[in-house]
C-alpha cells in the first residue's frame, strides 16, 4: 500500500480550547510559527489521497502542511487576546534557561504535593522553538494551497470559543 507522511505545523480551529497559560515571554517572543487553519489540514489530505496525475507521485514522501503564513508566537497570541477584548497589561520577559529551571521545580513540586501543573518542558520549548518549516513541496505535488488565512483561521477560532464558553467575542 502506498502511503505518504503529512506533517502539519500547528493548528487551530473549532474545538481548541483555552489552556490558561500565564503571560511568560519566553525568550523574545520572535520565533516564527506558521499556524494553520483545521479545515486546510483536511484539504491536504483529500489532495495527498487523491494523488492529483502529475510526473511526481506522493508514495513515500513527506509534505509540511502550513499556511505560508509564518507569524510571531507573540503576535499569535496578542492576536486571539484581541479578540476577546484583551491586551496583557504586562509582558513578563524570561530568558529561557530560567523557564526550564522553574519548569523543573514545578515538575518536582507537583510531584511531592501531588498535584498537576501545565508546565511542562515541552511547553518551554513548544513557545521557543521556530515552528516554521518550507510547505513548497507540497504546493508542486500535491497542489495545496490553503483556503483559510491566518487572520480569518484566528477569528473563526475565537469566535467558536466565545460561542461554546458564552462570552463575547470582541472583534468582528
């Protein structure tokens, strides 16, 4: 059977839910993700199923799925705070050594009392790391093109989470 390996980066859509992470910048706050949008992840995959003819075939191939919309992780998340009305009244900038040592003693501390935390070592990472990668491949072969933009992806996003919580989605 012939199989190919898809690897989105990461996504947002109906259904995602708040996390209640506090306001860190972790490091600079200027890596770069590209988030994309649930509906075009799907889109990707009816394209890499269907296998449009083409002289290139998926069999075997690896294809990042993305946007092409790469954003700050920062920006990203000034982006759905706008929607609710928000902006953090304060940035609490840590260098990224010191997130992962407070990470440890949380883990640690966690442990001993019991008790569950959201901090974890790859939530350090996940907020450091460049999420970015080139989704050309998969625009030649597969003929993806994303359907949803960002803007539009972040919105419809906040708007669905607004309308599950009953609050108020500030921006239209």
């Amino acid at each position: 059977m012939a199989a190919c390996s898809l690897r989105p980066s990461v996504l947002c859509g109906p259904g995602d839910d708040r996390q209640g992470e506090p306001p860190f910048i972790v490091g600079d706050g200027q890596n770069l993700w590209d988030v994309i949008y649930v509906t075009n992840v799907a889109d990707a995959h009816v394209l890499a199923a269907e296998n449009p003819v083409s002289s290139m075939t998926v069999a075997s191939d690896i294809f990042f799925i993305q946007n092409n919309e790469p954003i700050t992780f920062r920006d990203f998340c000034l982006a759905i705070w706008a929607h609710f009305g928000h902006t953090p009244p304060f940035e609490i900038h840590t260098p990224e050594k010191l997130a992962y040592l407070v990470v440890l003693i949380c883990g640690f501390l966690t442990w001993v009392f019991g008790t569950t935390t959201t901090l974890r070592c790859g939530s350090a990472r996940d907020v450091c790391s460049v999420r970015y990668a080139n989704g050309e491949k998969a625009k030649l072969v597969l003929g993806y093109r994303p359907r949803v933009v960002i803007e539009t992806g972040i919105r419809l996003s906040c708007e669905d989470y607004a309308r599950r919580m009953g609050i108020e989605s500030h921006m239209q």
